[in-house]
C-alpha cells in the first residue's frame, strides 16, 4: 500500500521532535558538506523538512540562493520559520509523488530522508528529473534510509534506534542501496558512490559531468 503520513501535522512534529537524536546522523550530514562543491551558487533540497540539512549547506555556502521543496503542511512552517527573512531561500510546496516543478537548473541537489517515502518507480523517476536539473560538474547528495539485506538486520536497526517492527512508520518504502546506485549510473551520473554508511542509514552521491 502507499501509505503516506506526512501530511499529518502530529506524524511531522513527532519526527521533528527526535530528528536530533537519530544516531549518527552527524556523520552523514558532514559527509554530505564534503561533497557539495565550493563553486556551488544554486541549490535545490528536495524533502526539506524544516530546513534543517539546507542551513547546513548554506553555512558553507552563504552566498549561495536554494531552493526547499515540501508537501507536509508542518515542515513547510517550520521551513518558513527557519529561513524568514533570508531572501536567498525560496520555499516552494510541492510533493515529490509528483514531477519536479520547473525551477531551473542547480548546482547540487541534496535530500536527507525523504525519498524513501516513494515508491520504487517514482524513486528511479525522479532520479532522472535531478540528473537532467543539474549543471555540468553538478553533484547529487541523498542521505537516505535504504532496506537491509535481511529482516534480522532491518530489527536490529530498528532496535538502535528506538522502534519496533510494529511501531516504524508506515510510510517507508526502502530499498537497498545498490539498486539505487545502479539507476544512478544507469541515468548518467558518474562517480557513483556509497560515501558513508551506518546499517540503514546511507549517502548516496553522484555527478553530472
């Protein structure tokens, strides 16, 4: 079934509640920085959430304009809260079930758990919508929730983290990572890579050259 919560304002603060405390995150968060280029003038963050990975990005990058896409009515307002006043970052509604809207083209386009919420063919689709929104020398960054290889590791995962089979969320539809690194060479994108990895918590990255 898909299944989708994220429009409910309680499933969307009860994540923002404890997205702090997601272990390891830090790690792909930093990893992520390392693989945005310096040149980058123009990004896009697809499943923005309350901004919290773009302000990252834009302590790197402050003179850089971005580009936050959400559909949840709670992460927009927290998005907007975090950002008010800072011109360079145009929040735009919109659900990635959905084709990317025309905003342009970019010089790196980052998510952070968001595109598990996608059925498998709306992942791979939309993969190709950001190859084909990229610049030249542009980078894709996805640090993603991705399935592991076996229900016994995807319960101790699960475990670390403070959940239950009965208890995660619904709306997930993983996938294991080399399948998705598959699409994105298979797209176009070079240099392929799996740049960090906590059980099933990944950073998916490519360019477009």
């Amino acid at each position: 079934m898909n299944v989708n919560l994220w429009t409910s304002a309680d499933h969307a603060l009860d994540y923002l509640g404890r997205a702090d405390s997601i272990p390891h995150r830090v790690e792909g968060e930093s990893t992520l920085l390392e693989l945005v280029p310096e040149s980058a003038h123009r990004i896009l963050d697809l499943g923005t959430g309350d901004g919290r990975l773009l302000a990252l990005v834009k302590l790197d990058h402050p003179g850089a304009t971005a580009v936050a896409i959400d559909f949840s009515p709670a992460m927009l307002d927290a998005a907007h809260k975090r950002f008010a006043g800072d011109r360079s970052v145009e929040i735009v509604p919109h659900n990635l079930e959905e084709p990317l809207p025309e905003l342009g083209t970019f010089d790196a386009v980052v998510s952070s758990f968001a595109i598990h919420h996608l059925i498998h063919e709306r992942k791979r689709s939309l993969y190709a919508e950001i190859y084909a929104r990229l610049n030249p020398g542009g980078v894709f960054c996805n640090l993603e929730h991705v399935a592991s290889p076996t229900s016994e590791l995807h319960e101790e995962f699960l475990h670390r983290i403070g959940c239950t089979l009965e208890s995660e969320d619904p709306s997930n539809k993983l996938l294991d990572l080399e399948t998705q690194l598959q699409w994105l060479r298979t797209i176009g994108f070079t240099h392929v890579d799996c740049h960090w990895k906590w059980r099933e918590l990944a950073l998916l990255a490519g360019r477009r050259t």
